[in-house]
C-alpha cells in the first residue's frame, strides 16, 4: 500500500456568506472528525462598498478573523487552521488586497472570479455570459490577477463554462489563456470538488458537470501546473466527504498530482 494523502482543504465557507449553513467550529470540528491535518477558511470576500451579494457585509470582516484566529487557537494541538478569503480581482483594489495580507488574521486570498472585469472597467456577473467571445477576457482578467501575487491559486477556474452555451474556438482560446498564464507565473488552480456535488446538466454539446470542465483539465496535464483540490464546502459535512476523494481520484486518473502544502 502506498502512503494515505494528506488530508487538506484550502476552500471552505460557513454560514457568514449567506449561502452556507453552519457555524465555522462545526467545520473544525468536522475536519477533525476527518482526520484533516490543515483547514483553511476561505469565505467570500466582503468588499469595503459591499458591492456584491451573497457574502458577509464588510462590517463583519473582522469579526470573521478573530473568530478563525481563536478556533486556530482552541484547535492547534489537533489541527492547523489558517484564515483566508475567496475574492475576486478589481484593478482598482489593490491597496484592499494588500491591507488584508498585511494584518495579523488573513494568512492567504484564493482568486474567486465570479465576477470579472472588461477593459473598460465595467463588473460582469459570469452567470450571465451569453457569448463565448467573453470567455477570452475572463481568462485575461484572471491572467491579469496571476501577475499581482495576491493570491494562492485559483478557485474552479472553469467557472464560466456553467453557462449554456456550446463549446467552440472561443472555448478552446480561453483554456490557452488560463493554462499559457498558470505556466509563466508559476501560479496553481483549483481542481473544484463542489462542482461534482452538482447533478449534471444539458448542454447544447451534451451532457456534463458544470465544473469541472474536462476540455480544459486535459490541457493541464502535463504543463506542471500545481494543482489542488477544493471542496469548497458549504456544509459541515462536505469538509471532506467522498465527493473530495472522487475529486482527488479524478486527478490520479489523469496523471496530476495534486499539491496538499499551501504555496
């Protein structure tokens, strides 16, 4: 038998993003339940002006590092904890990013493009893309965020590929972009595990998970990319449960190693 995995998550929300149940100490509790050795709390990211939903409001930003700092406290002879953000990337919030990484609570950021940002500045919702030909500028403003180092690795890069819409050269250009981006700044992506927790959808060219995305899974293979695995939880439960482990085989079965020690 060869040597058991490491047991990590880097990508887990609880109920302050408005979106998840339960309490982060049940996700502690839960995680060494599991036998994770390290557990990383990556809630959404609350923005100064509250500009986005689903997320804790500002207001509670420091609320949400004191209390993962003292569970990291409380649990360390257990289990190493660490508090981080999941968040996207806005040019003109530099200053914020680097506020946060250079406080005492925030140990690391994840890059969580759900909303991503033109040329022009305007702010669009990636659950709304109706035209491939966008696809190209979300992976150029996720590319853009690579060369910051600001953040870790990026979280379900194939997120966009949610929306209905057939696979075509639009498709094929924005995986080259996100993969031709990881290899020149040595930057890492997220293998999404909660995308397995989705029932498959219909799509025009069949039917699939929404993420993730096999087409670009497959270009990763063999770039040397590191990769890791998400289980982006948002129940206790889901820490690391059997989906994770699909996750992780998924990879083995691909010839990619996933990484387990934070970059």
């Amino acid at each position: 038998m060869g040597q058991e995995r490491e047991r990590v998550n880097y990508h887990t929300h609880c109920r302050r993003c408005r979106h998840a149940r339960g309490e982060a100490r049940e996700y502690v509790e839960e995680a060494v339940k599991s036998r994770v050795t390290r557990l990383g709390f990556s809630d959404h990211m609350p923005f100064y002006d509250d500009r986005f939903g689903l997320r804790m409001p500002y207001a509670e930003l420091g609320e949400y590092e004191r209390e993962i700092v003292a569970l990291a406290g409380e649990f360390g002879e257990k289990i190493e904890i660490l508090c981080g953000f999941e968040g996207e990337y806005v040019r003109e919030d530099r200053d914020f990013y680097e506020k946060l990484l250079s406080g005492k609570g925030c140990s690391y950021l994840l890059l969580g493009q759900h909303f991503y940002e033109t040329k022009q500045g305007e702010l669009i919702n990636v659950y709304r893309i109706r035209d491939t030909a966008e696809y190209e500028v979300y992976s150029a403003n996720v590319v853009e965020a690579m060369r910051t180092g600001y953040f870790a690795y990026a979280a379900h890069p194939d997120l966009i590929f949610l929306n209905d819409l057939a696979w075509d050269v639009h498709c094929d250009r924005a995986c080259d972009i996100l993969i031709d981006g990881a290899v020149k700044y040595g930057f890492a992506l997220e293998y999404n595990a909660n995308g397995f927790r989705r029932e498959k959808k219909q799509y025009p060219d069949g039917e699939r998970y929404q993420y993730p995305h096999e087409k670009l899974w497959e270009r990763v293979k063999g770039t040397g990319i590191a990769v890791y695995v998400g289980s982006d939880c948002h129940d206790p439960a889901q820490v690391y449960d059997g989906v994770v482990e699909t996750a992780y085989q998924k990879l083995d079965d691909m010839g990619i190693t996933a990484r387990t020690g934070l970059l």
